[in-house]
C-alpha cells in the first residue's frame, strides 16, 4: 500500500478522520491544502483511512494533519507519511516546521525535529450572549479590515511570520467577520486579527501585534460580538495576555510546541507572534 495525493471528491472521507480524531477543521481547511499545498492519504477498499498535509512557506514548510483512522493505528502509516512529507518538503527546498504535542514532540524529536517556542491552546465555553470585556484602548484605532489594509497587513505579516502567507490569510478572510480585525496607532498599522468557523468551536488566529495592549484591543472587539465556543492558540511568553483571557472566561487544554526540522532557530518574531494560525496551519 503506498500513499497517494488526496481528490477533492474525497474530503468528507478526511473530514471524518477529523471527527473521529475531535479536532475542529472543516472542508474549508482540506481545501486550502488541496489549492496551496499537497495531502498524502492511504486508502483501503477506496476509502481515505490516514493522512498527513504540507504547506509550503517560502524557505520552510508546514506538516500538519497527521491522522489516522482507530481501526487501522499501529500499523506504521503515520510515520510512513511523516516521512514522506519530510523527503517531500526538503527536496523542494523547504524547511520542515511543525507544531507538536507533548506525545508527538518526542516522536518528532526522534524524526530530527528541534523545539523553537511553545503555546498553549485556550478555551472558552459557549456564551449566549457576548459580553463586552475591559481593554484599554487609548491611542488604538480598531476596525474592520478593508481593502486599503490589505496589502500592508500582509507586509506586516509577513515580517512577524517569516515568510508570506497572503495567500493563507486570504481564505481566512470573511470566515468569521467579527475577527477580521486591524489596529491602528497614529496612522500606522500596529496590529491584526483574523479568524474561522471551526466544526466545534470558532478560532482565533493569527493575532500579531506590536505589544500586548494592542493584542487586547483586538481580543476585546472581537469577543465582544462572538457568542460561541472559542479557541485561540497563544504563545506562552505572552503571560499578561494570557492572563487576561482567562479573566475572560479561557482556560488551557493543551500546550504545544513549535518544531523545526535539522535547525534550532526559529523563523518568526516571537515579539509581534500572539497566536498562531493554529497547529494546521502555523
């Protein structure tokens, strides 16, 4: 049995690793690594039983979607396609980066993977009715993102990421409205937020800001209208933030961590990075 690329027509197969597995992607989310990157999958009897994803970034690559479905674990098929999106990524000339859990991160160390920085997933239940939290706002501008920002937040981006992603943020664009957010400060574009829909909870993601003032202005508008389940991905050096989300109602399910493939050092700013896209998609 060896791997072959993922059809469109068999998303729902995937969808349902995702499922079973609990985990929060949508069709939208497969589709993005079908248009921008490559989806290994194992079948049997025509139907999609494991898979693993890459998306490239410039000088690196993420791997990401490693599932397998229960019947068919612990026959080797997840580290069969993590090796092939290792070879994959590196004969194109990327870099390997991945976000690992505390189980994986051991297996990826094994792989040659190095941590670089750690996060944390944060939760908050399901409201029925959003409730305006406490930022201080003086001297920020927060609105809705335009078209006149665009070009400039995906500069700013790509600054704070360590590669352009435009295309990423593009298809994050207008999946959760109340998240596409942009900060301001004299004039000058200090900040960001985007979002989307999840199959159990929304995500918050990515949140890059010039400090931690600015990342709660964001946070503020967008909790303010947003009434169901939530998760946000942030970085354990943001403490103050962290802190204040869970005022906010967060609590911490799961910590992970960055990983790159045969380096140590990170690509992106540690500074303006509050959270991360998520673990799919970095």
């Amino acid at each position: 049995m060896q791997p072959a690329p993922l059809r469109p027509s068999e998303i729902a197969d995937a969808q349902a690793l995702v499922a079973e597995a609990g985990w929060n992607q949508t069709h939208a989310d497969w589709q993005v690594f079908l248009d921008c990157g490559q989806v290994q999958a194992f079948r049997v009897d025509g139907r999609v039983i494991a898979t693993a994803a890459t998306l490239p970034y410039g000088a690196f690559g993420w791997i990401s979607m490693v599932l397998v479905a229960a019947a068919f674990r612990r026959q080797g098929l997840a580290a069969r396609l993590m090796r092939r999106a290792i070879d994959d990524l590196v004969e194109a000339g990327h870099v390997p980066v991945l976000d690992a859990t505390p189980a994986g991160r051991e297996v990826y160390r094994q792989l040659g993977f190095a941590d670089t920085w750690g996060f944390a997933r944060l939760a908050r239940p399901a409201t029925p009715t959003p409730a305006a939290v406490d930022s201080p706002t003086e001297g920020i501008s927060v609105g809705l993102i335009t078209n006149a920002d665009w070009p400039g937040l995906v500069a700013y981006d790509t600054a704070a990421f360590g590669a352009d992603r435009g295309h990423l943020l593009a298809r994050l664009r207008g999946r959760l409205r109340p998240a596409d957010l942009v900060a301001h400060r004299d004039g000058r574009l200090v900040g960001f937020l985007l979002g989307r829909n999840g199959r159990i909870a929304s995500h918050l993601g990515p949140l890059i800001a010039n400090d931690a003032a600015i990342a709660r202005a964001l946070l503020a508008r967008a909790l303010a209208l947003i009434g169901g389940a939530i998760f946000i991905d942030l970085a354990d050096s943001k403490s103050e933030t962290r802190a204040w989300l869970e005022a906010c109602g967060f609590a911490a399910q799961r910590p992970l961590t960055r990983m790159v493939h045969n380096r140590r050092a990170a690509f992106d700013d540690g500074t303006r990075t509050f959270a991360v896209v998520g673990p799919e998609f970095g």
